[in-house]
C-alpha cells in the first residue's frame, strides 16, 4: 500500500506517460492513413490499366470483396502477449492469453475505406502465474466486454484489407490484477493488422493488439497492465 504523497506522485508519472502515449499513439494513427492513402493511389492507378483485360477474360473484379454500409461482422478471435512494455503501466510482465467474439456493424463507407462500430466479448482471459500475495504463482482468470470499438479498414476494394482499430470496455477477474490492484477494471486496445478476405464474405484477420488494464484511479493505487500481442481470427459477414 502507499500513503497519498506517494500516490499522487504515481498518478503525476502516470499521467505524464500517457500524454507521451497519446502523442506517439497519434502520430502513428496518422502515418497508417498516409501509407494507405498513397497505396490506395497506387492501387487505383494500376487497376484502372487491368479492368480492361480483366473484363475480356471474365475474371473476378477486386469489387466482389467490398463491403457496404450496413453489412454485420460475426467473428471468433484469440490473442497472446509477447512483451509488456511500460509506457502506461508499470508492473512486471505476466503472459496473457484471451478468446474474443466479435460482432461489428459497417457504418459508412467511402471509395476507399470503411468503418465499423464493433464489439467483443471475451469469455475469458488468463493472466499466468500471478503473484498470490503469499509467494505462490497462480493463473488469474476474467471475463469482459470491449463495447465501445470503432475500425477502419483501408484498400476497400482489395482481397487484403489493411486496418486499424481502438476500444475500449471492462474486464472482471478472479482476483486483483496487478497484486496491488482491483478485480474490476478498465481496458482500451489499439490494433492494426489485415484482413485476408478468403471469399466474398468471409475473411483470416491477422494483427497485433496492444492492451492496457488498470482502474482508472478508482482504486487507492493504480498500477496498470500493458500487453503487446498477436491476434488471430475467422469472421463472417452477412
């Protein structure tokens, strides 16, 4: 535990770190769209060139993946960290794993790209050998809802769809997660990665995922969780 004077010089480094996050974070963001505005050029320039020919042979057009405003997402995920870094949190690395299902909702559309409203509920989640407070490692296990997901995905047009997404929602896990931390807590992940469309309305996604858990200053300390982890997953559209 820590007296006040210490807690608000954690909750000052905390917060100073998460301005440099959201700086980076942003800068980021916007170096994505820039490489995909100009691949979507690119893109533009040599399909106008194929159409043609394409045409003539009666070939499949890149169009027959595109999505449309409205179409719904249904999908089935996992995910595993590798690395916790501490720009935000600040607490040892404990391996993650978690299982997701997705439902997503296109909710506009322009020649290029397409946003989605999403939300994913996860069954469960495993932090691995946590310190128990007694000096035993055991696994923690939670349950949670990211409800608040938008996704934007560019090339929308292409087989391959890069993307890039933010959430964020509430996590319940068996016991106090970090040691020094709540049960109950707020989580928001940042993703990027592609969706590999292996049919009109089917799609392999590949990305990563960084994940970040803390209470959000509800609790008398509040040292936060950070993953940085590969995402794999199979959704269906209709």
């Amino acid at each position: 535990m820590t007296d006040e004077g210490e807690y608000g010089k954690m909750r000052g480094a905390h917060v100073d770190r998460s301005c440099v996050a959201r700086s980076v974070l942003q800068a980021s963001l916007f170096f994505l769209i820039f490489v995909a505005l100009n691949t979507v050029q690119i893109r533009a320039q040599v399909s106008s060139g194929e159409s043609g020919s394409a045409a003539q042979s009666g070939a499949p057009s890149n169009g027959d993946y595109k999505l449309k405003r409205g179409d719904n997402e249904f999908g089935v995920w996992g995910a595993g960290s590798f690395d916790a870094p501490t720009l935000i949190g600040n607490t040892a690395y404990r391996p993650t794993a978690m299982l997701g299902l997705r439902y997503g909702r296109v909710v506009g559309t322009t020649d290029w790209a397409t946003f989605a409203y999403v939300v994913d509920v996860i069954p469960v989640q495993v932090v691995f050998d946590q310190e128990d407070g007694r000096g035993a490692r055991r696994n923690v296990y939670g349950v949670g809802v990211n409800y608040g997901g938008l996704k934007m995905s560019f090339l929308r047009r292409s087989r391959v769809k890069p993307f890039a997404g933010i959430s964020g929602g509430l996590i319940a896990y068996s016991r106090p997660v970090p040691l020094e931390g709540r049960k109950l807590n707020f989580t928001y992940s940042l993703d990027a990665g592609l969706d590999i469309f292996t049919g009109k309305k089917r799609a392999l996604t590949v990305g990563y995922k960084f994940y970040h858990v803390s209470n959000a200053f509800t609790g008398k300390t509040n040292i936060g969780t950070n993953d940085n982890m590969i995402n794999i997953g199979f959704s269906f559209f209709r």
